[in-house]
C-alpha cells in the first residue's frame, strides 16, 4: 500500500526520508461518518480503503475485540526512526515480566499487541489466534491496539509500552542500523505484497511497458529505487519513465487516469479494491520480487530485546498462538474472514475476503514451519538495502531477526 510501509515523524511535522528530502505525513486516514473525508494533521484530507463507515478519529485504546474507533495509515521510512532512540533513551524500555520459564496462571495473562495499520486482511490469523482459543491455550490474553499516529507501533515496543507489533522487514533493519534494539520473532507474511499496478486493458503487462508512460508513487526515494531495479531487470532506463507523486490517494489517481501505473500498493489490498471499483476485473500487477527486488518479509512480528531477556517464556507462547492462528488463516480462510469482521464491523466483508484468498500462498509454510524467517534472504535483502543507499552500513541480521521461539521445527536463528 502506497507509503504504508514508511515511518513518519511526528504528527504533522516534516521529516527527513533517505534522500534528504522533507516530506509531510502522508498515507491512508480514517474516513468520517458515511465515508467522508477527514482533515489529517498537516491539513490535507485522506481517505482511507476498506472501511465502509468509520467512526470519529480518537487516541489509541486497549480493545480487547480489536475494535477501533481510529484507523492509521502506513508510515513513511526514514529518518523518523531516530524518534524510538529518542524514546529509548528516555525511557530505558520496559519488560512484560521476569520470569525465564512459563508458568500457568490463574487467569489469562494480558499481552499487548500494535497493528501496523486499522485491521485488514494481513491481520487474520491474529484475529483467529483469539477467536479460536489459540491465545488462550497458551494462557493469554491478546489486547489488539491500532496506532493513534503514524510512529506509535515501532516506538511503543521500544518504550516497553506495549509488547509487540506488527511491522516489516525493512523496518525493522532500519530501527537495527540506528541502534534501536527491536527484533522479529517471526514472518506474518512471508514475501513482498509490493507492486505495481495497472488498470487491466492498459497494456501494461511488464517493466518494459512503463517506457513513455507515468508511473505514480509515493515521491521518496526509496520507491524510487525500487522502481528503478523492477525496470532495470527488464532492460529499460529509469530515465525513459516518468514518475509524479500521488501519495495522497494512489488509487484515485490511477482510476482517474492521472497515472498509468502505480507502486507501492498491495496486490492484496489496492488491486482488489480496484477491482471492485473498475468493473469487476483484476488489475494487471507485476510483483517487485518478480523484476529484480530481492525477496524480504512483508510482514514481521517484533519484539524489544529487553522483552526476549526478560520473558523469553512469554515470547514464546505469544509466538506459538499467532502461528497456530495463521495455519487456521491459511486451511480455512472463510473462518479467519468470519473472525475478522466479527471483531471488526466497518470493514468491507467482499474486500477482506478476497484479500484473504489471495494471501493463503503466502502464508504457506516456506521453511520448517509457518513464521519462519531466512537469515540468508533477510542478508540478501539488507545487502541490497546497503548497494541502494537505504542503510549507510551493514546491519547484523542475526541480531535483527531469530527463529528461536517458533514452535518446535522453526530453528535456530
């Protein structure tokens, strides 16, 4: 999803992103009542995909259902992750609990968990882990939150606020290359939903048929140089695309023809939503790991490393619950559809339900077992993050990423 990926800075302020250059907040906001739109931080109005009638934007909460009256978008990458360090520093980070092993409790323990975006597709098997007992099984008690602002996921677990969150691979080596000590206990989905998209008829069925075209994105530089990779693995120049920031609504701008193609949007999410809205047929979409990205997890689960010392025990039953709700996802996808609504009624049932087919492949095991993560693809990726000017200097991917608390069959790290 366009700038979804990316960490903000503050609410409305500039920041800094990998290219020097300041970019205001940008990404999907909560509609207002009957899908209207909202007046975001920095004064421009969003909307927002998938949510059928929002409800009054507010402060994040604990919903133990994963109800929110907030929705937020996703995050821009960049210098903004300085702000975790920030906290950090003041905060010192703040452990779950002590104990090293686990030990049956009276009652469920509460774990708390930020999404990386309002509920969506990506997070069923989390809804499922509640809906069909997994969490409890494992003694605990899943209070789901979504960000009030665009930092709060990433900045919340460094602070010890909250226990986990969903983020991304990339993500989470950028937060490692600025001494932030966060780490991925496991893949949620297992390859880039990354892509870029066309309306179908256009013509536009690979790289080489962006040349003399416009290609919409987010306007930093790191979409760029993914863009730039997909066209170079088909022979063509950069150079010989054109590129225009549409940050502000990717979706409108390709139906409106403002565009011919965008990237940046979720072939799970954005292409289906245009299906819906052109007349039924699926957009032509070419999947960035299919021209020459590297591979990378999408989606990660992620820790503080004061957490993992102090609680390894507590890591790993939250850990076993969330992989046992995404094998549910992935062998009964119209159950995990069913406990997702349930929890989370403004969503678009047709849009979700759709997007959960379509991500069964990738929640397939692709390793000894489901939330298994690759050292050696997670290395490839950093490298390339390194060769396009994302990280200044190599990060440890061992210290970034650990298999250790996957059920038994997961490995080492």
């Amino acid at each position: 999803m366009m700038a979804r990926r990316w960490l903000r800075g503050a609410a409305g302020g500039a920041l800094e992103a990998p290219d020097g250059r300041q970019r205001r907040m940008a990404g999907r906001w909560p509609r207002g009542a009957a899908g209207g739109a909202l007046v975001v931080p920095d004064g421009r109005q969003r909307r927002m995909v998938g949510v059928r009638d929002g409800r009054a934007a507010g402060a994040a909460e604990d919903v133990p259902d994963g109800r929110h009256p907030r929705m937020a978008g996703r995050w821009l990458r960049g210098a903004a992750v300085l702000v975790l360090g920030a906290v950090l520093a003041a905060c010192g980070g703040a452990a779950t609990g002590t104990s090293g092993t686990a030990t049956p409790a009276a009652s469920p323990r509460k774990v708390t968990l930020m999404l990386d975006w309002y509920p969506n597709g990506d997070h069923a098997g989390i809804y499922a882990a509640a809906a069909q007992g997994f969490d409890a099984a494992q003694g605990l008690h899943v209070a789901i939150q979504v960000p009030a602002d665009p930092t709060s996921a990433m900045k919340a677990v460094a602070a010890g606020k909250v226990d986990f969150a969903v983020s991304y691979e990339p993500e989470v080596l950028l937060a490692r290359a600025q001494g932030i000590p966060l780490v991925a206990v496991m893949a949620m989905v297992q390859e880039p939903l990354n892509s870029i998209i066309a309306l179908p008829g256009s013509g536009i069925t690979r790289p080489r048929d962006l040349v003399g075209k416009t290609v919409g994105t987010d306007g930093l530089q790191s979409t760029q140089d993914t863009l730039d990779t997909v066209l170079k693995a088909d022979g063509v120049s950069p150079s010989q695309v054109t590129t225009v920031d549409v940050s502000e609504d990717n979706v409108a701008a390709l139906l409106s023809h403002k565009v011919d193609a965008i990237i940046g949007a979720y072939w799970n999410w954005e292409a289906v939503e245009i299906q819906q809205k052109d007349g039924g047929k699926y957009p032509e979409v070419l999947r960035v790991n299919q021209w020459g990205v590297p591979t990378y997890d999408e989606l990660v689960m992620v820790t503080s490393e004061q957490l993992i010392k102090s609680d390894p025990a507590l890591v790993r039953s939250f850990v076993a619950a969330q992989v046992a709700g995404e094998q549910y996802a992935q062998k009964n996808p119209a159950g995990a559809v069913k406990d997702l609504l349930a929890a989370n009624k403004d969503l678009d049932p047709a849009l979700v339900s759709k997007s959960v087919r379509l991500l069964q492949p990738a929640w397939d095991a692709q390793g000894p077992t489901i939330g298994y993560m690759d050292p050696a693809q997670w290395t490839k990726y950093e490298q390339w993050m390194v060769a396009q000017g994302q990280l200044k200097a190599p990060v440890s991917v061992a210290q970034a990423m650990t298999n250790q608390f996957l059920p038994k069959g997961g490995g080492g790290s």
